[in-house]
C-alpha cells in the first residue's frame, strides 16, 4: 500500500521559510524544525542547536523587523523562493532582500531528513550565485 504522506523536500522548506518571513510570523517553519535542528549565519559565530533556540531567535527576530517596518517601509523584508547557480548548484533556496526587492542580502539554504528540516544556513549570496524566480510566497 502506497503512503500518501508527502515527504517534505528542500523546496517545501523554502516556501514556508519565504512565505513566513513575507508574512513576519515563523509558525510554519518552526513546525516544520527537527527538535535537534541547526541554524548558522555566516554573521553570527554561534550556531543555534535546537528547535527551541531557533523558535526563539525567529520569533525576536521577526517581532523586530515587524515594528521597524512600521516606523521605517526601507525596513521591510522580502523573502524570495530561488536556486543557487554556484557551490551547492540547483539547490532550492531563498533568497532575503530588505527595503528594496533587488538588494539582496543573505541566501538561506536547507536539508531536510525525515521529513524534518534538519539545518539551515544563511549565505553571502555572491557565493552561491543566483537564479531569481520573482516569487514572494505569502
């Protein structure tokens, strides 16, 4: 009998990661984190190892770019879905902009393991090349 559970891929994890900072409320990525989740920033010298650590992180981190964009629209984020071209080739990724659609800043990466995102990393996006689709999931 075949199961009719999707397996979440890496483009599953993009779309909730970009839908939910286009939105400014993580609840969709962070129900999909593996408990032992990772995140690292190629700013940030700590990693977060679990999903609490992270939880907490994007729920700060989106509650302060929420009340910047209100006082500041340069302040607004925008989160699109894309495919690195260089380093980790063809991988479906999104890519982060702040003020302006066109400046961006940080590409996010995933691996996903059963059916749990695993890790993600933010990237200088210049490393990893760009292929932009223009969609902003919301």
């Amino acid at each position: 009998m075949q199961s009719s559970i999707k397996t979440l891929t890496e483009a599953d994890a993009a779309k909730a990661f970009a839908r939910d900072w286009n939105r400014l409320d993580p609840t969709e990525f962070i129900e999909l984190l593996a408990s032992d989740a990772h995140y690292a920033s190629q700013w940030v010298f700590d990693e977060l190892e679990n999903k609490k650590a992270i939880s907490d992180y994007l729920i700060g981190k989106m509650q302060t770019v929420k009340a910047l964009a209100m006082k500041n629209p340069e302040s607004k984020v925008f989160a699109e879905i894309g495919k690195t071209t260089q380093g980790f080739a063809g991988r479906d990724c999104v890519f982060m902009a702040q003020g302006r659609k066109e400046d961006v800043t940080a590409v996010a990466l995933f691996v996903v393991e059963g059916g749990q995102i695993k890790r993600y990393d933010l990237c200088i996006p210049q490393l990893l090349g760009v292929v932009r689709s223009g969609v902003y999931p919301i």
